[in-house]
C-alpha cells in the first residue's frame, strides 16, 4: 500500500512539478522571466501606501504568507521588500474600473504597480501564486507581469434561498474569488424555497418565509463591506415575479389567484406568482426594492424573471381582463409590462435591471441588463440588440461538468463571434453559478472549487490561452492554495469520508472515492427535496478525480508511444493492482452500513476495471495481441461500468478504456 501511493506521488509530482513552479490562474495578459528569485523570508516586509483599504488589503496579504509559508513576515517599513506604488488609488469597486496592474521582481525586490486599490489586490494575489519552496527556501521567481482582465463583469452567483448558507461561508468564499480575481458576488436571496433577506418593512417576508434561516440587515452589510475590501461588488438578487412561494407565505395578497401557500419543500418550477395588474404589488415592491437599495450600494440589481410558465395569470380572471384589455397577448408580454413597471422603481432608486434571459422581449426599456442561462443564443440576439449582456449558460457548477468543459466556453465565441464589434461591446462577461438544491454549508465549497478557476481564467485571460493540460495543471496547484483562503473543498472530502467510515478505515473508501466522479443536477442526479440530507457518497466525492486524471494522462502517453517506458508500467501496474484487490477491504467496511449499501455495485466495477487494466498490460508487455472476443467483451463491460451507479460515475473506466482501444488497434 505504501508503495503503490509512493509510486503514484511521483509520477504526479513528475507531471505537474514544471506547472506548479508558475502555478498562476488567471494567466497574466503577458508574462517575462528573468534570472534568480527573491527570496520570502523573516526580512520579508511591504510598504503599503496611506490608502486605507489597500492598507487593510496588505494586512490579509501578510497573514496568507505566513499561511503559505509558516513565515509570519516582518513589519512595514520604508525598506520593505515590497513596494506598492497605487495612485490615484481610487478605492470603490466599480463596473469597467481599471483593474490592470504591474508586478515587477527582482532577486532583491518587487514592485507593484496600479491606478486603483482592485489592481493592487490582483497583483498581490498573483504575488502569493507565485511563492513556490526553492532550494533554500521560499522564493518568488524574478518576473515581469504586465496585466489587467479581458471582461468588466466577472462573476460567482451563490444561492443561499433553496439550501440556507452561513454567513462564515459566503465570506470564505468571497475570500476564494478574491484569489482569482473575481469581481461580482450575485447573491441570491430569494427562491420558493426560503426568503433569506431581513426586511423592516415587511418583516413576515423573513418571519413566514424563511424557516428562521436569513441574513440581518447588519449582516448583509458586513458582506457588502467585506467584498467592497477585496475589490469585489455585490449584486443582489430578489427573484420576481416567479419563484416567490417564500413571498406569498408572508403576503398572499400580492399572488394571482389564491392560496394557501407554502414555502417550497421540493425543487423545480412552482406555477403561483405575483400579481403584475394590482397596483398594491407596485406599491409593496417599491417599498422593499426602496429598502434593499440602501442596504446594497451597486448600481446593479437583479430581479430574476425566469420560468414564468404563465399558468396563475391564465387562470386569474383579473389577469385575463387586464391583459385583454391592455392588449397583452400572451405571458411574455404580461411579464414584459411587469419588468417595465419595475424597472421604473429600480430606476427611481438609482439602479440598473439584471434579469435572466426571459425578461427579453420586444418592449422591455433598453437600460436592461440581461443574464443568459437558456443559451449563448440570447445572449448574442440581446446584444444585436443593444441590450448589455452576461453569459451564464455552460457556466452552471451544479451539473457538475468538467473544468474542461467551462473552459472552453468563451462569452465571445459562437453567436456572438458573428456580432459587430460594437454589438460585441454590450457583452459585460460571464459569470459562475452555483444553485444550491444539491448542496449545504458543508459540500458548496467542493462543488464551487477548484473549477471556478478555470472559469476565472476564462474571463480574465487572454482569448488565445486554451491549452487544457497546462489548465488542469495549474488549477490542481492553485486548488491547493486556495485553502489558504479558508474554503473547504479539499479539506471536508477526508471529512466526508471519515465519517461514512465510522470506527473503520477509510482508506479503501477513499481509494473508491479517488476512482469516482460524482453527478449534478441534470447530468444524472436528480434533486428530491430541502429536508434530504446530502451526506451520501456522492456528496463526498469530487466532481473531478485529479487521480484519475493523472492516469488518464499516462495512459494517453502510454498508448501514443511505439516502446513501453518502464516506469510507466510500473506505476500503472500499482494503480490498476490497488483497484482490483479494493473491493474485498471495501465489502468489509460496508457490512451492516446503510450509506454504503448502495456503492458495494461500484466497488465490484472498481475491482473489475483495475483487473482489465492488469490484463492488458500484460498483452501490451508480452507483444502478443489480446483476441479479438476478448476486447469486444471487455468494451461492452465498459461501457456499462460508464453508466451511473448510485449517481456516481466511475471514471477509473477512462484511462483502462483507452488502453483497451490501443490494445485492439495493434
């Protein structure tokens, strides 16, 4: 067992060491290295400047040093080894703000330099990736960053309405997008799953809507402030007049049609919604927007407007007669007449609309801002059209896709690399979304990182930067210093495992776990309802298996090669032998354990897998070609190992699967 992880460290360390040296994510704009290093040590100080949330920047900066390092650095000094030079320095976080800075190294010094207080935080976290061990101790190599972010709006939206999130999680998190240079918090806040916003005016939204579960008005400001202080804004996000089940439980006054309601306790589209022809509706809105403005300073404010099926304003008499009456055909232009009348309050109160694609229709005022999740379709037909844009879709990390995936996603590729180039403008950038029916405080980290780095990248760097190798190699390094930032994605996986293990040893479910991929919503796991605990195998396991993926890249150099490196053999033979021989320690631990029950069918595919690997190998050492029943029959079990299995996929397939397609081929 020591043995077979001693081998496997070491090809990883082998295929990533190059990578990790310059472990940075977003990639700067441009990038030159130099001779030497400058060396982190107890003699290690920053001059920070006299502005004040810069200042409080360099304090966090100081403390993840001594995080990353175990080096706490010296005070501020006139000499400090680093000096920010931030002028005018202008300090608020604003939409198409200059976010560029310059980082300049020497083997005795460095020098960061920007125009405002967000450049010199992203300079300063470019800095900490750089902070590698060298042969005499920790080092930033001697380089020469010129750099600033291809996209304004580069987001992460949490859904803190269907699964409750603590105020100590969002703040980590906010940590966690600092680090990769996020610049936008979307905060959803509503849902017809719980109303998480104190309101004073109308405190039965929280008191009938929230089962007790919301953020205080003080504590929305501090998260408001804790952003603004890592350069990144907060927009939020009141859903209307659709997904309001959490409002109608305090005030069934505002809905179409009649009750009684109750919050949502299940996931998916409820059909109540508000009522877009009462003036009272208007009238309760202006006052709680009017009271969430104060609290939110951005000049951006979501309002939500998706999956408005249309199905209470149909069968409300009321709604009928106005529409009729009004000339409103259909419910796109019944929502549409709503959106202009709020946007009319948004406007009044200083802030600019952000809806979800279905808010776009033929009369909604150009001010607009919309978010496409349906396709990059509407967000390219929006733009033609003059509206300001942001791309969602193929962002959502609850499906659980691949980092691969959301990388080559680009908001300027497909429809909108058709668009003029002032039509292109209209696009703002991207953002990440996390909606949360199947994740809690504990397993939201792991679901949100390390991939949203990628996605970072994808709004930050250069266009032309899509090597996927160099990506997952650099994330894989960068997803360990983001721990230093607090999140828990890496940290709760042991945790997770440890307690599905009880008193026995974890290890052959970890080795069942490092095999495993795990699946998300729409992509094979379905969501049941808000009282299920996620605390199941396939809320342990990761979205991706860095483990797998490492063999997948040897298998891949393998199976490109005319002669077998022994080494690599080797190595292979001890991964493929620690599968197969898993399963019996494994069927042990998962006697008389209920959560387990339902994985023993992996673990067997598991075993199975890692002894087909066995077997090819041997055909591939002996150079005797493996028959041809015999590969068609393994190709089959493949295949149906491939499928889901308590809705986890073992991805330990991949690397046998391409071996096996080689194998036949010679």
């Amino acid at each position: 067992m020591r043995r077979t992880a001693f081998l496997f460290s070491v090809f990883c360390a082998a295929q990533v060491g190059h990578a990790a040296a310059l472990a940075l994510m977003p990639m700067p704009a441009k990038m030159d290295l130099a001779e030497g290093a400058l060396s982190i040590d107890a003699g290690f100080g920053v001059a920070p400047g006299t502005n004040a949330r810069l200042a409080s920047g360099v304090k966090r900066f100081l403390t993840r040093v001594w995080r990353q390092t175990g080096i706490f650095p010296s005070p501020s000094g006139p000499s400090a080894t680093l000096e920010i030079v931030c002028a005018p320095c202008t300090a608020s976080p604003v939409l198409s703000e200059d976010e560029s800075y310059t980082l300049n190294v020497t083997p005795s010094s460095a020098t960061l330099k920007s125009a405002t207080v967000a450049g010199a935080l992203h300079g300063l976290e470019t800095f900490l990736q750089l902070i590698q061990p060298g042969p005499e101790g920790f080092r930033v190599p001697a380089v020469h960053i010129v750099d600033q972010p291809r996209f304004a709006w580069r987001g992460l939206m949490l859904d803190c309405s269907r699964h409750f999130l603590p105020l100590a999680v969002v703040e980590r998190n906010l940590d966690a997008m600092a680090a990769v240079k996020l610049n936008v918090f979307h905060w959803h806040l509503s849902d017809d799953q719980g109303f998480r916003a104190e309101s004073k005016l109308y405190p039965k939204l929280q008191q009938a809507g929230s089962d007790g579960m919301f953020y205080t008005q003080d504590q929305m400001r501090e998260v408001v402030a804790y952003a603004a202080a890592r350069g990144i804004r907060v927009v939020p996000e009141f859903d209307i007049p659709g997904h309001t089940l959490s409002w109608l439980v305090a005030y069934p006054e505002l809905a179409a049609g009649t009750g009684p309601f109750e919050i949502g306790r299940h996931f998916g589209v409820f059909d109540p919604v508000l009522d877009p022809t009462r003036e009272w509706t208007y009238t309760f809105l202006d006052g709680f927007i009017g009271e969430m403005a104060a609290l939110f300073p951005d000049p951006f404010f979501h309002v939500g407007g998706d999956e408005v099926n249309g199905k209470a304003w149909n069968q409300s008499n009321g709604v009928q007669a106005f529409a009729k009456a009004r000339g409103l055909k259909d419910t796109l232009a019944l929502q549409t007449y709503f959106n202009q009348r709020i946007l009319k309050v948004l406007q009044k109160y200083g802030k600019n609309m952000v809806g979800w694609d279905e808010i776009l229709g033929p009369d909604l005022p150009q001010g607009a801002v919309i978010q496409s999740w349906r396709g990059a379709e509407s967000l390219a037909a929006a733009a033609s059209k003059g509206y300001r844009g942001i791309l969602s879709a193929d962002y959502y990390l609850d499906h659980l896709r691949p980092a691969a995936y959301h990388y080559a996603v680009d908001p300027l590729a497909g429809p909108s690399a058709q668009l003029t180039p002032e039509q292109a403008s209209h696009i703002l950038g991207g953002e990440a979304c996390m909606w949360a029916e199947l994740v809690d405080a504990e397993t939201v980290d792991s679901r949100v990182w390390p991939r949203t780095a990628a996605i970072a990248e994808r709004f930050w760097s250069p266009r032309e930067l899509t090597d996927v190798d160099s990506m997952y190699a650099r994330m894989e390094a960068v997803s360990r210093q983001l721990e230093w930032t607090g999140v828990t994605h890496r940290s709760s996986y042991g945790e997770m495992l440890d307690r599905l293990a009880g008193a026995w040893p974890v290890e052959s479910l970890r080795v069942l776990a490092d095999a495993s991929e795990a699946r998300g919503l729409g992509t094979g796991r379905p969501a049941s309802d808000t009282q299920t605990p996620l605390n199941r195998f396939v809320d342990a396991a990761r979205p991706e298996s860095e483990t797998v993926r490492h063999i997948e890249l040897l298998a891949r150099k393998l199976a490109g090669s005319r002669t077998a490196d022994q080494a690599d053999l080797t190595t292979l033979r001890a991964v493929f032998n620690l599968w197969a021989v898993n399963d019996a320690r494994f069927q042990a631990l998962a006697e008389d354990n209920a959560l387990l029950a339902e994985i023993k069918p992996l673990s067997k595919d598991l075993a199975e897998v890692g002894t087909m690997g066995l077997k090819i190998l041997g055909y591939w050492e002996s150079g005797k070609p493996a028959p041809a029943d015999w590969v068609t029959a393994q190709a089959k079990e493949i295949a149906r190992m491939q499928r889901p299995n308590a809705e986890v996929l073992l991805a330990a397939t991949r690397p046998v699967r391409i071996l096996l397609d080689e194998l036949a081929k010679r």
